[in-house]
C-alpha cells in the first residue's frame, strides 16, 4: 500500500492553511489521524526535513544527528512519532530552551492513544493538536459524492483513480488487525479484531450494545468496550454520544457508533458496486455517516469549534446530529431522498423545538435550497456552505 505522492500532493487540503497557522503560533504542531489520509504529503509540503521513526536507519539517524537537525531551519518532520517514545523528553528540553521559537516540529501519529499519553507526558502547553482526515469533498471538486461516498476519502483507495476499492480496503484493514493494532498494544487477537471489524460495520449508525457484540465474540462488555475507545482513538469509528440538554428523561442514553470512512464500511460488508449499494437495507445508515463525517470533518479543518451529538427521545423523536457551538445550537436531520416527505419534516422541527435549536437543517438529496429564518433544506454542499459561513464562524 504505497502512497501516489504525484496524485496526492497536487491536491490542496483544507486544513493547510490552520496548520500554518499554528506553526506560526507554536513551537510544535502534532498532525493526528489514520494510517495512509496523507499526513506525509501534507507534512512534506511544509518542511523539507524529514523523518520515518518506524525505520530503524532514521531513528539511528537522528539520533546521531540531533545537535545539528534541531539547529535547522524550518520545521523538522518526525513521522510515526508513537515509535520512538523516546523523542519527546528530548524535544521537551529542546522547546524549552527557547519557548519563543516557534515553528520547529512537526510531529505526525497514526495512533491517538499512545501518542496523546506520550504528548501529555511530555509536551503539555507546548504543541498544538489538529486532526488530517482522508479526503474531503471540497477536496476534490472533480470527483462526484457518490463516487466519494461509494469508495471512501483514502488516497489511494480509488478516490483518484479507478480500480482500487475494494482491494485496496481489505489490504488495508488486513494489515491493520494483522500487524498495526497489535504493535500499537490492542490486547486483542488479529482474528478476534477482524471479526469485530465486521460487526461494527453490521451495527453502523445504531445504539452501541457492548454486550450484545461480546456475546458474539465470547467477550465480556467491559473488554468490548474498552476495544471500542482503541479502535475509535486510531480514528477509524466515531463515537456520537446522545444529547442530553434539558430532556434527562427522555433522550436514550446510549451512543451510536459509525464507521468514519465509508469506503471502508462498505469494503467490510462487501459491497460490490454503486448499485449493489443501493439494494441494501442498510443504505439509509451509510448515507447518514457519510454526511456527518464531511460536516464534522469540514468544519474541524476550518477550525470551527464545535461538540457533536445525536437525539433519539423514548417516544421517538430523532435528530441525526446535533451541533452545539456554544452560543448557537444546530439541528441536522439526514434523509436519502431528493424529496423528504411532510411527516418526516413536522417530526423533525418538532425535535428540534424539543432542545430550542436556533436552526433546523433537513439534508436531502435534493437540488434545490429552501431557506428561512429557523429552517433550511439543502444537499450536503449546501449545509457545507452554510456551516462554513460568517453566520457560524
């Protein structure tokens, strides 16, 4: 699974200009997310100065190197960091000799949980933390949502050229329950994973039930979910916790839980094609995590600040998403149709008005927007739009 570094480093990634930002305000900047989203490319743009540290001859490298690599101007580049935990007392005392100087390190992980203990170990106050996804839809304005949705936002898992998905996403998922999560410390056995994988793509977008899948697996709840908060860490499910607001006694308390990459999702649930994805009955539910990774993932590298939850009170009353910027909070129902039905609508704004949302936004297939003080309904461009407005920001 190599990278295209000749596709991918044409492409301009929305959060560059944030992460160029905080090399302005920081002496460090760590650059999280999933193994193979273009962290490297990304990185690579930004400093000539580069490091493996899951190679051995790097790690020797830089070591050897350290008195002269740290006196170097422009950012340093330590890829993998989570391989060498020795590094970060090292930079530590290399910051602290001048807090002022900023713009030194760039530190990429592919690991969260490992890699944020490490950082909170050592480099607390002195790095800024941002997250790198695979691709965006604004990212690739040649590529249709379908295609996107279809084969998922990876560089080299057929989002830039046909033939990949879904070779590319069984390798992909191979080698992580093979090799990466267990070098990582997931205390699980490659087989044990792979077949949770496949669980969790059975279960995508309903209520988490830990004790249903460890009876499936021969696994007590506890150790299901403390695999849950790994494989989440590693970016690869999101977690969406309930909202509670002022409805205690009504809301479900559960979270649900999505596969953050869609191409992934339908790689374990062998979806052949575009039309084999439609005749699932489970389509409605990929179609709904599609959309709330690209809002989420959107407005993050925009550095919109925002938390992200779902509704689904005791009598039925849903909301997909749930955005609470502080001051302002957002309703977001997902459907996959061009034309939402009337009951669907009422229902809708009728939760909404249940947690006083300031906006109700109903995201459809549809081609055409309706806008009016407290309700929108759009496409998922459309609520990109709106979200990344001045009205937000």
């Amino acid at each position: 699974m190599q990278i295209n570094w000749q596709n991918t480093i044409m492409i301009n990634r929305s959060i560059k200009k944030l992460i160029e930002s905080r090399l302005l305000d920081s002496p460090a900047v760590a650059i999280l997310g999933p193994r193979q989203c273009g962290k490297t490319t990304l990185s690579k743009s930004l400093g000539e100065i580069y490091f493996d540290l899951e190679i051995e001859v790097d790690r020797t490298k830089l070591d050897v190197m350290w008195e002269k690599v740290v006196k170097a101007k422009g950012p340093v580049i330590l890829d993998e960091a989570q391989s060498m935990p020795e590094i970060f007392p090292r930079l530590r005392s290399e910051i602290d000799k001048d807090r002022k100087l900023n713009g030194r390190f760039i530190i990429l992980g592919s690991v969260s949980p490992v890699l944020m203990k490490q950082v909170s170990e050592s480099l607390a106050g002195r790095l800024a933390l941002l997250e790198l996804t695979p691709f965006l839809l604004n990212e690739l304005p040649k590529r249709s949502i379908d295609e996107q949705w279809l084969v998922g936002g990876y560089p080299d898992g057929g989002i830039l050229s046909d033939g990949q998905y879904p070779r590319w996403q069984n390798d992909y998922v191979t080698i992580l329950t093979q090799r990466d999560l267990p070098d990582w410390g997931l205390p699980a056995t490659p087989m044990t994973t792979q077949r949770m994988f496949k669980m969790l793509a059975a279960v995508h977008g309903q209520c988490w039930n830990a004790s249903e899948i460890g009876k499936s697996l021969g696994l007590n709840h506890q150790t299901i979910n403390s695999y849950l908060e790994y494989i989440s860490g590693c970016y690869l499910l999101r977690v969406l916790e309930p909202y509670s607001g002022n409805l205690l006694k009504r809301i479900r308390k559960k979270p649900k839980v999505y596969w953050r990459d869609s191409g992934l999702l339908h790689a374990l649930l062998q979806v052949r094609d575009f039309d084999d994805l439609y005749s699932r009955p489970w389509v409605g539910s990929s179609w709904e995590g599609f959309v709330i990774e690209q809002i989420l993932n959107t407005i993050k590298a925009f550095d919109i600040d925002c938390n992200p939850y779902y509704l689904r009170t005791s009598d039925q009353y849903e909301i997909d998403l749930v955005l609470d910027f502080g001051k302002r909070i957002i309703a977001i129902e997902i459907k996959l149709t061009s034309c939402p039905d009337n009951e669907s609508v009422k229902r809708f704004r009728k939760a909404s008005g249940f947690i006083k949302a300031d906006m109700a936004i109903l995201v459809s297939r549809t081609n055409e927007s309706l806008v009016t003080d407290d309700f929108i309904s759009t496409n998922l461009q459309g609520v990109i739009d709106y979200l990344l407005s001045e009205k937000i920001i």
